[in-house]
C-alpha cells in the first residue's frame, strides 16, 4: 500500500462542483484539474450522472475513472468495476406509476438518457423560460442549446430498460414525500441535486448505495488508504463522501447543511471554487 500522502486522490463533484447550470466547466476548474493531475494527484468524479451524461466535453478535461450514478457505477482507468442496475420490475412499476400521474422524468442507463415523453417541453421551459410566448425564452433555445438537452434520447416507445442505473423526475403535481412513500423499499428516493428541476424533483436509486460505499471500494482496488483523499461537492448527495474523505470541501454554493458537515468550505463554482479548494490543500500554484 502506498502511504505517501503528498500525492492525493480527489474525488470531485459534477452538478454544482464542477458544471454549472448552463451545462459548462469554468475555465478556472478546467485548468485546476489538468494542472493537479500533472502534479501528480488521481482525479475520480464522483457524479449522480449515469456514464452516458458523462460528455466529451468534461472527459477531455482528463480523469483517471468515473464513480457514477450515485455510487452504483465505477470504473477506473477503463476498466469497470462494477455497475448495479434496477431490476426490470422496478422500472415497469416506476414508469407505469409516472406515466399515470404526468410526472416528467428520464431514465439513466450507460448507454443513454432515455426521456419521458413531455420531458423536453418540460425542461425547454424550465431552462429557457416558455418559447411559445417569451421571444426571447425562442431566442436563447435556438443560440444556445443546453448540452443536456442535446444529450437525451426522445421519442423512445419502450422505457421497460433492462439497464437502468437510477431515475431522475421533474417536480410535478405530485409531492416528493409521496413519491418517496410509493416507492418504498423498491427505491431509495432522494431530493435532486439540480436546481432547475425543481424543489420538488428527485431520483431514485437502488437502496444501500452511496458515495461513500463506492469510494471505499475503488480504495481498495488501489491499494490506497483513506488518508490520501479529498472529496469535493455541493449537494446532500454528496455528504456520504465529504464525510468519509480524509478532507471534505462543501462548495459556496452548497446547502447550509451540507456545510455543517463538511471540514471546509470553498468558494462558489462561479467564484473559481474548485481551483481556490485546489490552492489550499497544495494541489497546484496559487
């Protein structure tokens, strides 16, 4: 095992941490990343995004592996480690019930984002105000097309997948606690970690899977002890990991709570967070 501790393993964030809302990486977290791993340090993210939301746009960056979906994919240097998937019951059971009740919502698998059938209009509106009476709301959807938009995969008839990660849903008319109560111990529901989805929105994930859990184990496919390692996040998605990591930074941006629990507190993403919690802990030149 590799005790040295000046070379660290971060295991960092995407939604709030890394990306912003308008789906792109500040330049200033960009060049952090790169510059750390120059330096010597591994880079994991360690994302609610299935590997399928995973865009080119942050793999050119350059990491060394994806824990994905919340803890249930991992993958380290192209090799996977595991992938745990929903049961094919549990997917009819979830379509069927959000069908039923006009709940937008997509599917994450590895191979695609597969979206309900009034999702796009739903989250044009959402991200772009309505297009239909705002010329401006038509302006920006035609100039500046969001790249999670772009990423889904519309118009699939059949959403009974049998290789699905997790389940992410819009807020809707139905309460988040009636959701997390239908669904009971087929899945473990959690408030969304995007805010444009909502107060309301959520996903759902398999029960017993975390951060954390996922992080412990690629720990031990190293060979690398928790002492050598940083975590970096900005939702309660993430508190599993901050709590376990030798060091856990909560972001400006992040809930209060979240912070309670965190070692440190960083700057927003928008006020180069990242690349400033980088600074502090030695990872790269101020």
């Amino acid at each position: 095992m590799n005790t040295d501790i000046s070379r660290r393993i971060i295991f960092l964030d995407i939604d709030g941490t890394l990306v912003g809302d308008d789906g792109r990486v500040p330049e200033s977290a960009r060049a952090a990343c790169q510059e750390a791993r120059r330096n010597g340090h591994r880079i994991y993210l360690c994302t609610g995004r299935s590997k399928a939301e995973v865009y080119d746009a942050i793999w050119t960056i350059g990491f060394d592996g994806l824990i994905g979906a919340g803890g249930g994919y991992v993958e380290c240097g192209g090799e996977t480690l595991y992938h745990k998937k929903v049961p094919p019951e549990d997917v009819r059971f979830m379509v069927d019930f959000f069908n039923e009740h006009g709940v937008d919502f997509y599917l994450e698998s590895n191979s695609a984002l597969y979206a309900s059938r009034n999702l796009r209009p739903h989250l044009e509106r959402r991200i772009y105000g309505d297009p239909a009476v705002d010329p401006y709301a038509r302006a920006r959807l035609k100039g500046e097309p969001h790249p999670f938009i772009a990423g889904l995969t519309y118009g699939e008839q059949d959403l009974y997948k049998d290789d699905v990660n997790k389940v992410c849903f819009l807020e809707s008319e139905v309460p988040f606690e009636r959701i997390r109560a239908e669904f009971g111990s087929r899945f473990q529901a959690i408030p969304c970690t995007v805010p444009i989805f909502g107060e309301q929105s959520g996903e759902l994930m398999l029960p017993g899977i975390h951060k954390a859990i996922a992080i412990a184990d690629l720990l031990e496919h190293l060979g690398e002890p928790r002492g050598r390692t940083i975590a970096i996040g900005d939702g309660m998605n993430d508190a599993e990991m901050l709590e376990y990591c030798a060091v856990g930074i909560a972001m400006g941006n992040a809930k209060e709570s979240l912070k309670k629990l965190a070692d440190d507190v960083t700057e927003t993403l928008e006020n180069d967070g990242v690349r400033r919690s980088f600074v502090k802990y030695g990872l790269i030149a101020e």
